[in-house]
C-alpha cells in the first residue's frame, strides 16, 4: 500500500528527531540535551516533538530499541529458532558493512552505551532481546564442536564488538583506509574460524 504525503513527511519529521537527538546525545550526554534544545535543533515546537515521543526517555528507548532491532533482526533471518552457517555468515558481514557504511551513526550509538542511566536502559533492553539470541549463538557452536559455547559467544561477541569499535574509530581519521582493509580481511577471519 502506498503512504500517503503526510505519512512520508511524518516518518521523516521523526527521522530528523532522531538524528539530532542521537547528535546532541552524543555531544552533550543524555543528560546534558533537553527536549526543547532537540526541538530547536530540529526547527519544531515543543509541543511537536511531543507528538512523535513523549519524553526524551521514549526517544531513547526508541532509539535504542530500533538499533537493537536492526542488529538483532540479521541473526536468524529465516526466523526458524536455529542458526545456519549461512546464517552466521550473513549476520557477521552485514553487521559490519552496517558499521562500516555509517561509522558515524554507530559511534553515536557505542558513546551513548558509556552514559550514565543511558547503560541501564541499554542492559534492560537487553534482557529482552539477548537471551534468545545467546541461545541461537549457543546452539550453533555446540553444533560445531565447541567445548565451552556460553565462553564462545562471549568470545564471539568481545571480537566482533571490538572489530566494530575499531571500524567506527578508523574512519574518523583520514588516510587510514589500509587499516579498513586490514579489518575487512580479520571479519573474514572471524566468519571462518566460527563456520
């Protein structure tokens, strides 16, 4: 079905807030922005900015959530509760071609992890959505042989977040593309030595 022109523009209003809300976020800390600074930023009202969230928490959650979803959404993609190599694969390289095509907007999301309170609705969001993952995880390295799974998708997970933190810092810097490349082949490395 096709959106009509307020649908469009309402979707993009709400883009926008987002955008300037994870900017000022990351600037200023969750804390230190309030609605009336990401309203004016944004080139709306107050008032308006309540009609898309009604706080800045909501704005977060969404925020927080709609990260969550994009990540998470990449892991068992045919939704059948279990995880196939093929599987495993394609949630490693899209993850971070993700990163890597919008370092900026994931160096947004990684600084507003280290924040005050800003952590706590992260791990709370997090105990919805992890456990079913973590078990996904663990059930495929029990599959591949592996002695210890639950240590294996700590480990999993420690690597593919630090290759991800360190795409997001490299591509602040200028003239730092040998290292991308060097990175591009470590994921490569990362898929094969879990498939």
């Amino acid at each position: 079905m096709k959106k009509s022109r307020n649908e469009i523009q309402r979707q993009e209003r709400k883009q926008q807030i987002v955008d300037v809300a994870l900017e000022l976020f990351s600037k200023n800390g969750f804390h230190g922005v309030s609605v009336n600074q990401i309203a004016k930023t944004c080139g709306i009202s107050k008032g308006l900015m309540y009609n898309y969230f009604e706080s800045k928490d909501a704005l977060l959650d969404f925020i927080l959530t709609d990260y969550a979803k994009d990540i998470y959404k990449e892991l068992d993609v045919n939704q059948d509760g279990r995880l196939s190599k093929e599987e495993f694969q394609h949630f490693v390289r899209t993850i971070y071609t993700m990163v890597k095509e919008n370092p900026k907007y994931y160096k947004l999301i990684f600084s507003l992890s280290f924040q005050e309170n800003v952590a706590a609705n992260l791990a709370a969001m997090a105990a919805k959505m992890v456990p079913l993952n973590v078990d996904l995880l663990q059930e495929y390295f029990r599959k591949l042989g592996r002695k210890d799974p639950q240590g294996e998708v700590l480990y999993f997970a420690s690597t593919l977040k630090g290759l991800l933190l360190q795409v997001v810092m490299v591509a602040e810097f200028p003239g730092m593309e040998s290292f991308l490349e060097k990175y591009d082949e470590l994921k490569e490395r990362l898929i094969e030595d879990y498939s």
